[in-house]
C-alpha cells in the first residue's frame, strides 16, 4: 500500500512538472527517450567494441587445451617363439656372413649355431589418457590485414558517431513539429471557441426577433445552419488538440495519455534566413558517407592482404600422460616446441586480382553515391529554402487578408444592424474572418516547421 501511495505521489509529481514545456525542454526530452536515439547510441558502443577487439590482432595469442580419454580396449598382440640363424663377421671384409656348416637331405642350409627367440605377447591397455598444453601465437606480417581491419573499424565508429548526431536532429525535428502542430490546434480551437459564441450569440439574438415576429423562419434556420457548422469545427478543433498532445507525448517519452501537457510560444523564428553560412557538408549524411568512402578504401587493402605473403610465430608445451604397454606407461613426457609459419600465395587463376578490382568497382560506387546524395542535398537545401521563403510571405499575407477580414465583419455587422446588409452577406463575412484567421495560425505553424527543416537541410540544427 505504501509503495502504491508512494508511487501515485511520483506520477502527480512528474504531472506538475510536465504542465508547462517550452520547445528547448519538449527536445531535452525527446532526446533523452527515443528509441531511435538509444540504437544509434548503441550501435556507436557496437562499433568501439570491434574497434578494441581488431586492435588485439596486434598482440600475441594465448590458448590452453586439454584432453582425457578413457578406454576399457584391451589390445594385445602375440608373437611365436622359435629359432633364429646366425651370422659370423668375414675377417676379409667385415661383413656378416650366414653360419653355414652344411646343407639338410632337403636342401635347407644347417647353420653352425642357433639364436632362441622366446614367444612374445605384447597387452596394452588404454584405461586413462590425459593431456594438456599452453600454445602462443604471435602474427609478424599478415599483408597488412590487421592494418586495414582496424583502420576500417575506426571508420565505422566515425560512421556510428555521424549516425547519432543524425538521429538527434531528426529527433529535434519531430519534436519541433509536434510542438508547433499543437500550439497551431490550440489556437485554432481559440479560434474556433470565438467563431462559436460570436454565431452562438448572434443566434440568440435572431431567435428573439423571430419570437418577436421581426424575423422569418428561413432566416432563423439559416443562422441554425451556421451555429452548427460552428459547433462541428470546434469538435473537429477538440479533437486535434487531443491527438496533437498525444502525438507529443509519444515523441518526448510521456505517457499518451497525459492531458496536462502544456507547451509555451516561446520561440519564434522571425528573423530572415542567411542562406550564405548554409553548408551541406556540416550535415551528418555527408559525414557518413565520405567515411564509407574511407571504409571501402581500406576494404581494398583487406582484400589484397589475402593474397600477399603471410608470417607467423608459434609456440607450444604439451604433456602427455597414458596406455600401458605390459604394466609399463608408453606416455609420460612433456614435449615444447617453436617454430615460424610463412604463407606465400603463389598462383590462384586470377583470384586475388578480381577480388581487388571488386573492391576498387565498390569504392567507386561509393564515391559515386557521395557525389549524388550531395546533389539530392542541395536540391532539399533549396526546397527547404523556398518553402521558407513562401511560408513567410504566406504569413505576411494571411496577416493582411484577417486585417481586412476583421474591418469587413465591422462593417458588415452595422450594416447588417441598420438593415442595409442581407443576412446572407453578414453571415458570408463571418465565414471570411474564421477562414482567415485560420489561414494565419496555419500558415505561423507552417513557417515555423520549415523553419526548423531549413535549420536542418543547412546543416545549422
């Protein structure tokens, strides 16, 4: 119960803290949630770790191994006895000459002596055999595989950097979009909650005339026409609003369902833009495939260490211990050894010269790709600017047209008032100012969201 307390505490907390955000705290947030952001995080960690482990190539190797068997075989093998000829060294020339004394009824040689050449049987038994040994290795010359392996590694933590500081700004620009959506449907249901008491009221207005007599009935239902018009727009407003705050609270890592969520007009962009500091190669994109350039450069070195020669040292300590030949142990001795390994590549039908040119055709591609995604950059630079640039005259415009919407619904309205003005028309006006002052908060919205992709496309975020 009391962790349930504590936790309610925690929670009515958090909502009074997240009443009001500006723009600065909405991205903070979004920041410090995003699942995007926390792979691009991880995948930075990813690559420093192979960096790390690549750069271990460099120092020798150490392994330890062990074996034990065990063997209930008992094999034997067995060998007759009998007797053996002899020879006797020829005092001329040394050599050994067989013992002849003469020949057998048969033929067969009868040798002067006889050797006895006992039967023999020979059991082995296997039982436990165990063994260990400590072995190290030491790499002198690889063609320059640990050289470019580590090299294209470092390039992909540059790449897992660039990749990050992409993810925030396209973090920062769905967070600055969200923001200025839902200050945009906040002020259109103001906008709309006006339109509704204006209409609302004018048709209190026109029912007490019509239950006065000075009013018809089609007239009357005219005015019912437009205060549910106006009713259905402030629903529609309602609604926005709702999703607008969702929609936010999804971005920054808040529950969707947080109502208290209040976002403040603190920043707005009013300035005119200096397209002359824009530069797309401060962008991440640009930084992240001149390293794939990079990358692939040292993949082409990757490629032809395979075929250059290669040099190893070695050492190894082993023991042995086992199998029992007649009660007595065949193996129980250490043994050390060293030596060199070279390897040197020397025909392979091509192989090594069409995997190099493979790797040289991908860096090319590579290059290729840097030269036309920096194009595609300049061209969403440009569209970043102009779309701007008609969002700010957009502004301008809409200011004027509710300017002058404001003076026609005076001018209606006391017209309308001393009957030289249809309802028609008076009602028309109404309907200017609402489109209109609608048109102006959309269009501020809109110059603020292009804002922040201009802010982007630049390289300026």
């Amino acid at each position: 119960m009391r962790n349930r307390i504590i936790y309610i505490f925690l929670l009515m907390a958090f909502a009074v803290q997240a009443q009001d955000l500006t723009l600065e705290e909405c991205r903070r947030m979004a920041l410090e949630t995003n699942r995007n952001g926390k792979i691009s995080s991880l995948r930075k960690l990813m690559a420093d770790d192979n960096l790390k482990a690549y750069k271990t190539n460099y120092l020798p190797k150490f392994s330890v191994t062990g074996n034990y068997i065990y063997s209930n075989a008992k094999p034997s093998l067995f060998i007759d006895g009998g007797y053996l000829p002899t020879f006797t060294p020829n005092p001329t020339t040394g050599a050994l000459e067989p013992n002849i004394i003469g020949y057998g009824p048969d033929g067969s040689p009868v040798f002067g002596s006889y050797a006895l050449m006992p039967e023999l049987n020979f059991d082995v038994r296997i039982e436990s055999v165990f063994s260990g040994g400590a072995r190290v290795e030491q790499p002198i010359y690889m063609g320059g595989k640990i050289d470019a392996s580590v090299r294209m590694a470092g390039q992909a933590v540059k790449i897992a950097s660039y990749d990050i500081v992409k993810s925030e700004k396209e973090i920062i620009e769905k967070t600055d979009e969200a923001y200025w959506n839902l200050l945009k449907v906040e002020e259109l249901l103001k906008s709309a909650a006006t339109y509704r008491n204006v209409v609302a009221e004018f048709s209190r207005q026109m029912e007490n005339a019509y239950s006065a007599g000075m009013k018809n009935q089609n007239e009357l239902q005219k005015v019912r026409v437009r205060v549910n018009e106006a009713e259905l727009l402030y629903r529609r407003a309602e609604n926005g609003v709702k999703l607008a705050k969702m929609n936010l609270c999804y971005i920054i890592g808040i529950p969707l369902n947080t109502t208290s969520v209040n976002v403040l007009d603190t920043n707005s962009p009013e300035e005119d833009i200096d397209d002359m500091h824009a530069d797309i190669t401060n962008r991440p994109e640009y930084g992240m495939l001149l390293h794939q350039v990079e990358l692939k450069k040292q993949n082409v070195r990757l490629v032809r260490s395979d075929f250059m020669p290669q040099l190893a040292a070695m050492a190894s300590y082993n023991y042995t211990n086992g199998i029992k030949l007649v009660d007595s142990k065949l193996f129980n001795n250490a043994t050390f050894y060293g030596g060199v390994n070279l390897n040197i590549p020397v025909f392979n039908w091509g192989e090594g010269r069409k995997k190099i040119s493979a790797a040289r055709t991908e860096v090319l591609i590579a290059q290729t790709q840097l030269a036309e995604v920096s194009d595609l950059m300049q061209l969403e630079l440009m569209r970043a600017l102009n779309e701007y640039d008609e969002a700010s005259l957009e502004v301008k415009l809409t200011t004027t047209a509710l300017d002058q919407a404001e003076i026609n619904l005076k001018m209606s309205r006391d017209q309308y008032e001393v009957g030289m003005e249809t309802l028609a028309d008076y009602l028309e006006a109404q309907s200017i100012w609402q489109k209109a002052m609608s048109d102006l908060i959309n269009a501020r919205a809109k110059r603020r969201i292009t804002y922040t992709a201009y802010m982007k496309a630049a390289g300026l975020l």
